[in-house]
C-alpha cells in the first residue's frame, strides 16, 4: 500500500517535471530585450529596441507576427495566428547579447494551433542562424492544455551558453494537429555582448615609456 502510494507520487513528480526542465511562471516577465522600459505601442511597432521581421503577417495588429512582441496576452491583436508554419525574429543591430533566458507564452485556441516542433536561433548576418534551443515533442505543446500560460527556458538548465548574436529568431515547423499555427507572446533575456578591450603589452608599455622620455630630451635639447 504504502509502496504504491509512493510510485504515484514519484509518478506525479515526474510529470510534473516533465516540461525539459523548463519553468511555469505566473505571467510575462516584461522589459525584455526587445522593449526594455516596457512601452511599446500594443498595436504599432512604436517605442521597440529592436527591427523586427517575419516570413508572413510584419504587423503589430490583426493576428500579425509582431504581437509576440507586443507585451500583451490574448486573442486577436495579441497573438500571431495562423499561418501554418513561419518565423519571426528581433534584430539588435550593432548591439549583441547572449541570451540567458525567454519566455513562450500561449494564446488562446486549443492546444492543436500551439506548435510541437520549434527552435530559437541566433544569427548575426540574417544568412546563418544557429539553434539555441530545440523543442521538439511531436503531439504535445509546452503548454499542453494551459491557455496563457508563460514558460521560460533558462540557460543552463534548458540550453547551453550560446555565442553572442544581434539577431534572435523563433522559427515553428509543425502544429500539435491543426493547420494554423498560434503564439501569444515571446520574450528575450541575456547580457550585451562587449568585446575586450586591448590591453596593451609589457613590452609595448615599456616602449611607450622609452618614447615619452625620448619626446622630453628632444623637447629640452630645443628649449
Ligand atoms: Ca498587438
Ligand atoms: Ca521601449
Ligand atoms: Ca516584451
Ligand atoms: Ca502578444
């Protein structure tokens, strides 16, 4: 008896931790890369810290591609729906970062819209794009049945340290079932990226010194 109790809750652990380590929060973090201070316009792309683009749908209204970014959570002019399969992505331009965490959030139709088979790349031309993260769980949703519901994936526990890159892209391959395919929101974490500095060598700073004290004679032999 006390054995069988004790599988069911192993079980029950289990499947609650089933989603790659991935965590539910209770909603948007909110000033991510994309939008720092948290003031994009919900409906036009106005007040952003990145370019946006898309395969299909570059708009921040009408069920376009751009409401991933658009911080709010909901139907219509919230969510990107439906084409069947696509991308959408946030260009930092000059500045790049190494993302250290993002969030997927669901939008509000049934579970066969969410996608089953997805990735976030980076890429730093917009040619090559690397894959940070892959879910890859044909049939299920990270969400399952949860309507918007936030996930985040963090680096470490659901992917490695990845290079630096001005450019993040979410790219869906196939749906849960049916042939729209839906997202509420999306989300980018990480450090900018700053190159070191040259630090000049020994020797260097030695010859440095020996010039300076060169320029003083020749400065004191002319006065
Ligand atoms: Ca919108
Ligand atoms: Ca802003
Ligand atoms: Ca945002
Ligand atoms: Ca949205």
């Amino acid at each position: 008896m006390k054995r069988s109790l004790f599988a069911l809750f192993t079980a029950t652990a289990l499947l609650a931790g089933s989603a790659h380590g991935a965590s539910v929060i209770g909603g948007l973090r909110g000033g991510d890369l994309t939008d720092p201070d948290n003031n994009g316009s919900v409906d036009a792309n106005l007040n952003y810290d990145a370019t946006f683009r898309s395969l299909n749908k570059p708009y921040f209204h009408s069920e376009g591609a751009f409401n991933v970014f658009d911080n709010s959570v909901g139907a219509g002019d919230a969510k990107w729906c439906c084409d069947l399969n696509g991308w959408v992505e946030a260009d930092f331009g000059s500045k790049r970062y190494q993302l250290s965490s993002f969030t997927v959030t669901s939008a509000n139709d049934v579970e066969g819209r969410d996608s089953d088979v997805w990735q976030i790349l980076g890429s730093n031309d917009g040619k090559n794009y690397t894959p940070i993260f892959s879910y890859n769980n044909e049939g299920t949703s990270p969400w399952r049945g949860a309507r918007y519901q936030t996930i985040e994936y963090s680096v470490g526990t659901d992917f490695a340290l990845p290079a630096a890159y001005s450019i993040f892209r979410y790219q869906t391959f196939s749906t849960v079932s049916a042939d729209a395919h839906q997202l509420g929101e999306l989300e980018f974490f990480g450090k900018e990226y700053v190159a070191p500095t040259a630090v000049p060598e020994p020797g260097s700073v030695a010859l440095l010194g020996l010039g300076m004290l060169a320029a003083l004679g020749l400065r004191r032999k002319r006065g």
